[in-house]
C-alpha cells in the first residue's frame, strides 16, 4: 500500500483487454468492478469476483497484494490508495435494481430507503482526512495479531485494552496479563479464524474484524487447569484497532459477542466463554451465562399482563359483529 503520506488522486484511468465484455468501472450509474476487469494503485492489485448467473457483476471485489502489472486499471497522484478502496470495497449510495438481487421483488419505496438508509462508504472513505490508507490500516491490524502481541513497538504508549468486562487495562498491565494465559499450550490446535476486516468509514483510524475462536482443550491452560478434551466453539465476536498517525495501535477491543446463540461457551466471548465452556468458570455474575434478573422477568409479566388486560376491556367496549348485514 501507499505510504502515510500519499496524496490524493486527480485521475483515473482505465485500459480494457483481455476481455471484450469488460465495461466502465466507475460512472453515474455503476459503481461494480466487472468481471475480468483489473485495479492497480503502485504495488496494489484488485481483480473483481465473478459474475452472477445473469452475468451481471456483483457489488463486491476482493483484493490481493502482488507486483504490478501492465495494462490494468491505474490510479495516479494522490491519495490513489484511498481511491483504490473506495472503487474495491462495496461500494453503496446507489441502490441497485432490487429485481436482480431480491428474489421476492421489489419491496415500496425502495430507492428511497436505500438513499436514506444506506451509508456511501466511498464517499466516506475519499473525504477522511486520516493519513494512513485503509488497506495499510488492515496490514498494520494483521500484523500485530501475527505477533500475538509480542512487538511492544506496535502498541502506542497510551495503549489501552477494553473488553466487554474487563478493562481498560493500561499497555503495561495488558502485557503483563495478556502472556500469563497462554492459550497456545491449553489449545495446541487453536485457530482464531479471524475474518472482515473493514475500516471504519466513521473512524478513518479504527479497523474492525470478527473472530470465532476454535480448538480442542488437549493441555494444561494458565498452567494449572487440567486437560479436558473438550472442543469449543466461540460465538462470532466483534473486534477492532485504533491508530495513531504514526501506525500505532491506541486502542484494542475484543469480546463482543455478534450471536450469543453460536457456540458453546454460554453465549460468552474472549477468555470468560472459553473457561465456561471447558468448565473452569468462575462464580460470579460475569463469568457466568446471560440469564434475565429477577426485575426483568418481572417486568415482561407486568408487560404482558397489562396488554392481555387492555384487549380485553377493547373487545368488551367494541364488541365484533357476528353476523354480517344483509345484502
């Protein structure tokens, strides 16, 4: 990607080949990367997904790192790699034909609600002001997560960690605690599985990404809980990153459960579902599956019995005709 300090784009151009059904990427009226076509920012290289049944192209492209190469879609002075991700991400503000994407047809007022609804990311994304490009940004996130949080140079000096319960934890007390867990030796087949990575088109400087934690409990985890084979399963959790200017990280979250129904920690996310799940929960509230106190239960029953009671005294004032008039 292009560095912190790249400006820009005043241009854009676009050379067809290869491919005869390739059409205008970019106009008032598509905003989609056809099939074939090929996007180019320096050492950046995009190439759309496929068509759809119909052979219209999708909203969506995926991109990939790689040499440059001749004859694509470049982008050239500045700020090209912020261009580059508003033309390869999904791209939204126009909507789209819901006869082609909604198989039960087009729902009223459509395009207005896709209008008043639907954020333009790209417009977002060309009007941040924050120096460093978004597709630098994910590398930067995917980099830490690769050192499992060993380079202390990534992490700024007002570092602070927050999950759901936990936290803010200062950079020092994060990594005094992070390493302590040591999940690698109670979960030698861990996988993370970390996926969407995004920027915040409202946070230019904040990258979000989900996690879903698997693996089998087969060693001993935080040195002292005992080996139980029990595999687990993490519900979808919602992560991010915040940078600085200068590429470090401020800010991590993690934890937040997307789907309290996925998984078998008890609808819990990050270290709490896992100790729930291999049975080494703690006893308090925390730590423990979501479970309705005792105010809210009895509030839904006020709820519902005040709507069971104002129906009944509705059908008593306005009683429903049994027999219909005569013709």
């Amino acid at each position: 990607p292009d560095p912190p300090h790249a400006q820009s784009p005043k241009r854009l151009r676009l050379t067809q080949e290869q491919n005869p059904t390739m059409s205008t990427v970019i106009s008032s009226t598509s905003r989609v990367v056809p099939n074939g076509a090929v996007v180019r920012s320096r050492s950046f290289r995009v190439t759309s997904s496929s068509l759809s049944p119909h052979g219209r192209p999708t909203h969506y492209a995926r991109a990939r790192v790689c040499p440059p190469a001749p004859r694509t879609l470049q982008m050239s002075g500045r700020r090209s790699s912020r261009l580059m991700h508003a033309v390869t991400e999904p791209v939204y503000g126009t909507a789209p034909d819901p006869k082609e994407v909604d198989p039960m047809g087009s729902p009223p007022d459509y395009e207005k609600w896709y209008a008043d609804n639907v954020l333009n990311e790209a417009a977002m994304a060309a009007t941040s002001t924050f120096p460093i490009a978004p597709e630098a940004l994910i590398a930067l996130t995917k980099g830490i997560l690769a050192t499992g949080f060993t380079d202390h140079r990534r992490l700024a000096a007002d570092f602070k960690f927050v999950a759901p319960v936990v936290g803010p934890l200062t950079k020092d007390k994060f990594l005094e605690a992070f390493p302590s867990f040591k999940l690698g030796e109670g979960f030698p087949d861990a996988k993370t599985n970390c996926y969407a990575f995004r920027v915040d088109p409202f946070e230019s400087n904040r990258v979000w990404y989900v996690t879903k934690f698997m693996g089998t409990h087969t060693g001993t985890l935080a040195g002292s809980i005992k080996p139980t084979g029990i595999k687990v399963e993490s519900p979808p959790q919602s992560s991010s990153m915040v940078f600085n200017e200068a590429g470090e990280c401020t800010q991590l979250t993690v934890g937040y459960v997307m789907d309290r129904q996925i998984g078998n920690t008890g609808g819990m996310g990050a270290v709490f579902g896992i100790l729930y799940a291999i049975g080494a929960g703690a006893p308090f509230p925390e730590m423990q599956p979501y479970s309705k106190s005792l105010r809210y239960r009895f509030f839904i029953f006020l709820s519902e019995t005040i709507a069971k009671l104002q129906k009944f005294f509705k059908r008593k004032q306005f009683p429903a005709d049994p027999t219909p008039s005569a013709a």
